[in-house]
C-alpha cells in the first residue's frame, strides 16, 4: 500500500464502538442541560437586568438554542476530527466540570439544611426589605408594555444607579451634609422613566442648596410596588440611621391597589408580602433524592419559571392571582388603615427626633377625566366591576386622608394633588411624572420644605 492510501485510509472515516458513541452523547446531554441551567438561572437574569426591553422568556430560549448548536459544532468537530484523541477529553471536561458546579451546590445545601436545622427544619423567614439593589450603575428603557400603557412616555434610555445604602443617585452625602432629607415613596416618588437629573428628589436638595447656601443632602428611597408599609420598614432600618433632619412620605395609589386586592397590608402577595418565606430547593426539592443528586437545579428550575411568569404578565398582571378573589370595596375600612399607617410613620419620625412631612399623590385622576385616564382606569378594572368614579374618588379619599392626617398631628403637608395640573404634559399615565411634573414637584417641594431648612434667625 503507498504512503498516500495509508493516508486515505487513515482518514477515511470509520464506524465508532458503542462506548464512544455513549461518550458523545452523555457529553452533549450534560452540556446542554448544564447551559440550559447557566441560561435560566445566571445568564439570562442579568441580561434582562441590562436590558429591561427584552423579553426574559426570549433571552433564555436564544441563549439555549445558540448554546445546542455549540454544543452540535463541538461534537461534529469531534467525529470528523482526531476523534480518540478528543472524545476523552471533551467527555472528561463536560464530567469535571459537571462534578465541580455539584460539589459548590452540595456545599452551598449542606449549609442551609445547617441553617433550617437549627431552626428547628422550619423554613427561613425575614422581614421583606422592598429596596433597590446597592451599588447598581445600569441604562433602562421602558419596555413596549410600557410604552403601549402610557400617554407618550419617551421611547429612551434612562440611566439609572443607586449608592451603597440603595438610594437613588445623584444624591449628596449626609455625612457632611447641614441638613438631610429622604425621601420615601413608591414609583410616583422613584421617578424611574425621568432623567435622573430631574427626578425630584434629587432637584430638592440642589433647589434648598441654591437658595439657603447650605449642604442639603437628599436622597430618594422610593421603590416601585412600595406601600405604606414598606416604606416604614425603610425608614426603621436604613433611614433613621442616617439621622436625616426630614423625611417626606408620598403614598396612595400603592397601598389602595393592595387594599383593594388584598384587604390587608398583611397578604401573602408572592412580591409585596411584608414577611417572605424562603426555602432551600422550595417544593420539588423536597422529593427523595433531589435534593443530593441536583442540589440547587430545582431551585434554580423553580425561580427561572417564577422570572418567565413575572415577565409574561404585564405589570397590572402582578395580582392576576387575586383578581378571581372578592375585592374590599368598603372605602371607610380602607382609610382606616392607610391613616393608621400615616400616623404611624409620623410616630416613628418623631421618636426618634427626626421631622416628618406627608405629600398627597398628584395625578391625573379627575372626576371630569381625559379620555386617556378613563381608558386606563376601565382597562384595568373594569373586569373587576370597579367604576372609573369608584377608583378616583378612593384615591381622592386617600389623598384628603393625607392631609387630614397631617393637620391633625401638626405635619407639614405638601399638596402636590392640588398644585400640578392633571394632564399629559405633567404626566405619562396616571400617576407617573414626566421631566416636566417632576421639575413642577421639586420646586413645590423646596418652597414648602424652606423653612425647615433655613438656619434659625
């Protein structure tokens, strides 16, 4: 035979045995249920943090389908080239790697079976801190939900960060500040969609610092989907101690949307839950074997379909679970409780020696509406039974809560209901300001918060 059919006959491909064949696919099979984890559980969560707009569902079925033709390319690599040399190592690789990610989960389990022993195998609870991620520096866009809800939301990026305590920047230092003020709220007061440089938190203490010549420090602390309650947890634990010298609560729309579904602050809401149980695998870890041959997947697989269900739903589609259930529609009990947590805030402020102020919640709910705020309220309520008169008297009721609130116990009240004018220039929905309403807030805000801020004469 000449050197040159030994070549051929070298090269020429030929049939594997069984064992390899099992190789290949064993290691495919791991790879690919290896990525399909990495995707769900750790890829595509941060790419949906760096890219709001992309549907989460989409991202992780991408990233899978690019991730299986990876995978193809190496095994077809494989059979056409040097295969005896290649196919050990590629399987030991995929087995290794495999073997170590198990090793740091098992790990990782054994130290929460730990935990739940110690605590007598009852499940982990805390007190749920609703509070924005410290240290983030991220670019944000309205997803197109967003924009097809609102009344002509810019279609833009927003740039969004937050300081090491979770408060939204740009924001001044209240360790070397003459007077600080925190502001505490839901998404009306986060003011995500504005540029940060006007959101209105942040413009108060630049208006104060103008106009008094004093360091004014202020920072928002307001998280969307925030209630009453929430912001109480804020202020005991990471408010006070700052020692700030004020702090300003704007509530409403938040705490009548979860009264209204609800019927309590207290609710097992799978999000706004003010006490969260957290388990190590949650429910089908809990089948024999699961939890020692796959010790973190289920609970990866399990949180990945939470992230896929959230990002399906629309963002009035966070209650979809209670929309089946009676709603409270008895106003007198829902103002009862909102003034109780009104006044319980005003309570904690003054113990601890710090200045209180309440602002009603401006928006466009009128009772002689646009044509947008009736459309939006009806197509979010409507199937519920609830009238557009209905939701606006409610929140016109809260907002007269508000101020009753503060005349009875001697706080300073910012009527931010009465003084911006409900339409589209100030809004781009119902509640939420545009760069505009929120620069109108701010200097209605530093006008009423002078003087506290001024030094004694």
């Amino acid at each position: 035979m000449s050197d040159s059919e030994r070549r051929d006959f070298r090269q020429a491909p030929r049939a594997w045995p069984a064992h390899e064949w099992f190789l290949v696919l064993f290691a495919g099979l791991l790879a690919v249920a290896i990525g399909f984890w990495a995707n769900a559980g750790v890829v595509g969560p941060r790419i949906a943090r760096l890219a709001p707009s992309l549907s989460f569902q989409a991202t992780v079925w991408i990233l899978n389908l690019l991730w299986v033709l990876v995978v193809a390319l190496v095994l077809v690599s494989v059979r056409r080239g040097s295969r005896r040399a290649w196919i050990p190592k590629l399987s030991l690789s995929f087995v290794t790697a495999s073997f170590l990610l198990g090793l740091l989960a098992y790990a990782d389990e054994v130290r929460l079976v730990g935990l739940q022993r110690q605590q007598g195998g009852s499940p982990s609870r805390a007190i749920r801190l609703r509070e924005h991620r410290p240290n983030l520096d991220e670019r944000r866009r309205p997803t197109a939900d967003a924009l097809a809800g609102s009344d002509d939301l810019p279609d833009r990026e927003v740039r969004f960060r937050t300081d090491e305590n979770g408060f939204i920047l740009p924001t001044g230092n209240p360790q070397v500040a003459d007077h600080t003020i925190v502001f505490l709220g839901g998404s009306t007061t986060e003011c995500l969609w504005v540029d940060e440089s006007l959101r209105f938190p942040h413009l108060v203490g630049v208006r104060l610092s103008e106009r008094t010549g004093r360091a004014v420090s202020s920072l928002n602390g307001g998280v969307s989907g925030n209630h009453s309650l929430h912001s109480l947890d804020i202020l005991l634990n990471k408010v006070l101690p700052l020692r700030p010298d004020t702090v300003p609560l704007m509530h409403n729309v938040n705490d009548m949307v979860t009264l209204i579904y609800a019927g309590s602050y207290w609710n097992d809401h799978p999000d706004r839950s003010l006490v969260h149980t957290a388990t190590s695998t949650g429910e089908l870890g809990a089948l024999p074997g699961t939890s020692l041959v796959f010790p973190r997947f289920v609970g990866h697989l399990e949180r990945a379909c939470e992230r896929l269900r959230d990002r399906d739903h629309s963002p009035g589609d966070e209650w979809a679970s209670y929309r089946n259930s009676k709603l409270q529609r008895n106003q007198p009990s829902i103002e009862r409780e909102f003034r109780r947590a009104l006044r319980t805030f005003v309570a904690v402020c003054r113990i601890y020696e710090t200045t209180p102020v309440l602002m009603t919640e401006a928006s466009r709910l009128t009772p002689t509406p646009d044509a947008y705020a009736r459309n939006s309220v009806a197509k979010a309520w409507q199937a519920q039974g609830v009238t557009y008169a209905e939701f606006q008297r409610l929140h016109s009721r809260l907002n007269d809560a508000i101020r009753e609130v503060g005349r009875d116990q001697g706080v300073t009240v910012i009527d931010l209901a009465e003084k911006i004018p409900a339409d589209g220039e100030h809004f781009s929905d119902l509640v939420h300001f545009t760069d505009r309403g929120s620069v109108m807030a701010a200097e209605i805000i530093a006008r009423e918060l002078l003087p506290l801020v001024e030094p004694p004469t």
